[in-house]
C-alpha cells in the first residue's frame, strides 16, 4: 500500500499482540574457559572462570555440609541471597507443579552493509517445582540446533549424564531439588561465526539517500531470517536530524509515530508467514548520518537457540511426570550503526 501522510500520529493498526516482560535470572554469570565437547549434542561444554551457583539441597546444617562437600569435590556452591525486587511475570495457573523457564537474552551491533560486529546469545534455563512428590526428577532436554552453543550445566547436576544422554539431575541421586524456588540448571551461550553472515534473527536495512532540496529520502526494509521465530510488538527505532525537519511518510506496515527526534515503527507480529516490510519517508533539511543508529527491539515466546524440553521422568521408576514450559527470547541491545 502506498500512502503520502505528515508524520505525527499512528497512521494504522493491523492487529494486537500481548506479550510478558521477563527480567533474566540472576544466576547467570560469564561465560568462558570452554572445555570438551559434548557427546550427547555435538556442542562445546564449558566452565566458567568464576564460580558461582545457587544453593541446591535443604536448608540449615544439612545444607551446610552439603556445600562443604561440593567444595572438597572442586565444585563450589554458594547460597544466593533473596533479590530486594524482581520483575518478573507472575505464576499462571497453566503452570504445573513442575515448571521449567528458557530464557534468552540477544546482544548485537550490526553495521550499515549488514555485516554482524558484535553478537552474543546468553539462555538459561530454570526449574521450579511447587509439589515435594517431584522433588526427585530427570529433566529430559533435547537439542535441535546445528550451530556450535556452549553448555555449563549446574555444579550440583550430573555433568556426565548431561553430556551422554541429555539428561539434568542432581549429581547425589538421593537428594531432590529445592521446592517453591527458581533453580538454574543449564546455561548456554552462541557467540557469532565470521563466517555466517545470516546469524541475526532479524536483518534490518536502512537506505538513505540523498535528494533535492537538502533531503534525504529513506527506505527500511526488514527480513526475519530464522524461520522458527515468532518475534511479537517489534520496535524499530529511527534517529531523526536535529532542528526542526519537515517528515513525510510514504509507505509503511504496521504503525508509525514520531516522538521526540525519532519516529517508531511498529510491528505486531513478524513470522514466516509475514518475515518482511518496508517503511519510505522522507526528510528536509538532513544527511545520510542523521538516521544511525537504529535500535530494535521485541519480545517472542519462541527461542534462537533450539533448546527444549521433551519430557520429565521420576528418578525412581523413570515414569512420566506432567510439566509446563516457558519460553522468553528478547534483545538486552539490537543496534544498525
């Protein structure tokens, strides 16, 4: 559709979305030192520099000796203090008594040609268990990704058969997970191939030009480039110049509006089924430069990495356990400089 308006309103609306704002766990630490690779998935395992892991176990004495005797075996264990205030999204009632949470967070700087600088995927994943009955459970995770991701699991699970069969339980079978708290169990990290130039979920392209009378005329195009994502309330943040410019838009998807020196588009819902649009506009007096950076952002309940959890057993009889799963993948920063 081709449309001439005077940027300042929202111009259309093609649908809504609601999505749930999730704050990343704070267990998770730097990654680095990676070591052997994994027999079970083809990935590279690591340990980090610095250790530091929640307590697993009950509390008081028990727990105490339980923590000394992870530090004789070389894995420390510490105990981590309630946060003062978390924003998180709260329990639903679809959540079962045993809940697992993948979190992703995307760090990525992209240049103005599309050549990837700078990109980092860091995932977690959580556990929660709210019925003692499960308290001694196999978490049963299955890898679909090709691309080289970096594994830690907890210093209390048992590395060995995580490696060999996928599996994450607790290292001394005897004893069950926490109740009533958010365990971290596994952490993976995807760093960025030089040679893999389509590893960004979402490739944005800005195309300023210069035209008559001191302006600039501006194509954004963008295209989801992992077929698997569903990204929802997608926003594209463009730089305006300074003073006072005339904006006229010509084309869009979506909603625009302009605030402050910027205009933002939005994007309810971008998948396979809708993986591309444009915006045109065009601005007098400006230069090319005026309209870097640009930032993105979204939210989605589908991964990049493809991790998941197939299914979760009783440790003692192997039988089948009901569980729930969430997922949240969002960028910490997504920015075209």
């Amino acid at each position: 559709m081709y449309r001439t308006e005077e940027l300042g309103t929202v111009k259309e609306d093609v649908g809504n979305c609601t999505f749930t704002k999730a704050t990343f766990t704070q267990s998770m630490v730097a990654f680095s030192d990676f070591r052997q690779v994994n027999r079970y998935t083809g990935m590279t395992m690591m340990r980090p520099a610095t250790r530091s892991a929640m307590k697993l176990g009950s509390r008081g004495a028990d727990a105490d000796t339980f923590v000394s005797r992870l530090r004789s075996e070389g894995d420390a264990a510490a105990a981590v203090a309630a946060p003062a205030a978390v924003d998180r999204a709260p329990a639903t009632a679809n959540n079962k008594d045993v809940h697992l949470r993948f979190e992703e967070r995307l760090n990525l700087t992209a240049g103005r040609d599309g050549d990837i600088q700078n990109f980092e995927l860091s995932g977690l994943l959580t556990l929660r268990i709210s019925n003692e009955q499960f308290g001694r459970i196999h978490v049963h995770v299955d890898n679909k990704d090709t691309r080289p991701l970096q594994l830690q699991t907890h210093p209390n699970v048992d590395k060995e058969a995580f490696r060999s069969e996928g599996v994450i339980r607790l290292k001394q079978a005897q004893r069950p997970f926490p109740l009533h708290s958010d365990v971290g169990v596994l952490k993976w990290r995807l760093a960025h191939a030089p040679s893999d130039d389509r590893a960004a979920p979402l490739s944005v392209n800005c195309w300023p030009s210069e035209g008559a009378n001191g302006g600039c005329d501006v194509n954004i195009e963008y295209e989801l480039e992992q077929d698997h994502l569903i990204l929802s309330d997608v926003s594209i943040v463009i730089p305006l110049p300074t003073g006072n410019p005339t904006v006229v838009v010509h084309q869009w998807e979506g909603t625009y509006t302009q605030k402050g020196r910027s205009i933002i588009w939005n994007i309810p819902v971008i998948n396979k089924q809708q993986k591309t649009g444009t915006l045109e506009f065009t601005v007098s007096p400006a230069i090319p430069n005026d309209f870097f950076p640009l930032n993105v952002s979204w939210t989605s309940d589908t991964s990049l990495a493809m991790l998941t959890a197939t299914k979760v057993t009783q440790a003692e009889d192997g039988s089948a356990v009901d569980f729930s799963q969430e997922i949240s993948f969002h960028p910490d920063k997504y920015e075209i400089v």
